[in-house]
C-alpha cells in the first residue's frame, strides 16, 4: 500500500502547544475502503491529529494527505472529499431535526428532492422520525448526537472521520451507528473511528492504531495487538483442592509455561501456545490421572489488556486533553 492509494496519509506530524507536544511525531497510513481504530488515553493526541486531518488545525511539520489531497496546499479539496462528526454535536438547535439535515444536504450543494429523501432516510434509520418536526434544542443529549452523526452522513463521503462519535449513546443507538458504518464502507467509504469504547474498535475497525504521547506506538489488527500483551490462558478449577499439586503438575508438562495457583477457589492457570491442541491432551492428562474438574476455560488476551499494555497503562482520564 502506496501513499498515493490510501485514504490518509500522515508522516512526521508535529503540533505543539507552548511546551506541551500534541502531536510528536505522529505517523499514519489508512488504506481506502477500511476503517482505523484511533486508541489512545486521554490526552494522547487522537482529536489533535483528526483536527488537523480534516484542515481545522494547522500543524508546525511534516505532511499529510487526505482523499489524495494534500492538506495544507489544498484544504478545501479535502472538505469537499470529507465527513467529520467531532466530539460534540454541532447541531442548529433552533432548527429542527428534519431542517438541520435539510440545511445541511444543501450546503454540500445536493439537490431539493435528493435533500428531502436522504434527510427522511436519516431520520429513520437514527430513530428520528417522530420528533423529526420538533426543535433540536428539545431533544435529549442523546438526540441530539443521532442527528449529528445523521448530519454526516448527508452525503456519501469519501473519508469520514468519526471522533468518540457513540459517546452518550445508548446500545440501540450505538448498533445503529456500527450498521452505518459497516454499509458505508461496502461502499467505499473509508473511516478514521477514535474511541474510548475498546469494544468498538474490536468490532469495527480492520486494524488499530495506538497513540500515545502523541505518536503512533503500535497498529495492527486487533488479533494482532492482543497477542502482544500476552499468550493465550488455560484456566482450571479442580474439584478437590487437595489434588492441586498434582494438576499443576500435569498443566505445567502440558503447557511448558509457568502455572499460577489460586488455592482459594482450587483454581489453575497458565500460557499456552497451541490452545487446542494443548487443551485436549491437558483433559487426557487429568481423566488418566483422576483429577476431577469442575470447570476449564481457554481465555485470549482482550483489547482492554493490549491498550493498558501498549500505553503503560494510563487509565482513561489520567491526562488533561490539550485544547486548541
């Protein structure tokens, strides 16, 4: 994947703040027709470098480009190509529903009729319909952050960029979003998704990026990154906590790993490389020996454990987001 074929580009961006670096650094190449998790804790740099990627904040070096256009040189060829959908709603509240989306096809110049039934689409499809004629300054937080993901979503982007876009949402609302997303980009439509919501990421986005202060420090796909923060697990719980001598026994000469013992709950752990394989000869090794069992579990590293491992495990809101 050349520059030129992806979606986004960014190489060496910098963006600083008197002493405080925002973006330090920051590399990133998305190719077209996926989407990019955006991981980090607060104050990483994620909203810094999707300000600047979508022309509303100037940055002191490097370069970048977006739908093929380059960002300092060209920004308005960049709006043109781009969807943006901030943190938060950016919505007319003295409009309503229908009239912000209204508004909103208009600016990007589409036709009346074709303003109309996409604006309808919207509606629907966000759950919006029946307040569709109210004013959005009566509608909930949660409204009010359908209809500007509706707003969006008015035209079919070529890059959209979506920053902590199901914060307040509710499951529904939030499945509703992920739909979307999905849909657009089986059209084409590449996604910059930044998340607080790990699950998110493991469920949307083809690979993940991971920033901390201010720069890239690891990407992959999920998969890929889970596996960096640890092996695959074996757990146990033995029926007879007199018989855990024995079982770690047969756990270590299975796995070749370090067993953990929980002689509290009678319980066994340890890595495992050929997870089924090691999983079967493991429930042989304990029928022959008569080790009853209550219970056996083969456990993968979570995306919560490769982030908290990948950023040295800032937990969420221990740092100050920098504003511009």
């Amino acid at each position: 994947m050349t520059d030129e074929t992806s979606a986004v580009v960014a190489r060496g961006l910098r963006k600083t703040y008197g002493r405080t670096a925002a973006l330090d650094g920051f590399d990133l190449t998305v190719p077209r027709g996926t989407v990019c998790g955006l991981l980090g804790p607060n104050g990483a740099g994620k909203t810094t470098a999707v300000r600047v990627l979508t022309t509303l904040l100037r940055f002191d070096a490097g370069h970048a480009r977006v739908a093929g256009h380059d960002v300092t040189r060209h920004p308005e060829r960049v709006r043109a190509a781009i969807g943006l959908t901030g943190q938060y709603a950016a919505v007319d509240e003295t409009l309503s529903g229908r009239q912000n989306l209204v508004l909103f096809g208009r600016l990007r110049h589409l036709p009346p009729r074709t303003v109309r039934r996409r604006a309808d689409e919207l509606l629907d499809q966000f759950g919006l319909t029946d307040v569709a004629g109210r004013s959005a300054g009566t509608y909930s937080g949660g409204m009010r952050r359908r209809l500007d993901l509706a707003a969006s979503l008015i035209t079919t982007p070529q890059v959209l960029f979506l920053d902590e876009p199901t914060t307040g949402l509710d499951p529904r609302s939030r499945n509703g979003l992920w739909e979307a997303v999905r849909t657009l980009v089986a059209d084409g439509t590449t996604v910059l998704l930044t998340t607080q919501y790990l699950e998110e990421a493991d469920q949307l986005a083809d690979r993940v990026s991971v920033v901390d202060a201010g720069r890239v420090v690891a990407e992959g796909t999920s998969a890929e990154l889970k596996t960096r923060s640890g092996a695959d697990r074996i757990e146990l719980v033995v029926r007879d906590a007199g018989q855990l001598p024995a079982a770690a026994g047969l756990v270590e000469r299975v796995t070749g790993g370090p067993v953990r013992v929980d002689r509290e709950i009678r319980r066994l752990s340890a890595p495992v490389t050929d997870r089924i394989t090691a999983l079967a000869e493991l429930l042989r090794a304990l029928r022959d020996a008569g080790i009853a069992v209550e219970d056996v579990v083969l456990r993968r590293p979570t995306l919560d454990a490769a982030f908290l491992h990948l950023t040295g495990g800032h937990p969420g809101g221990a740092r100050t987001e920098v504003a511009a």
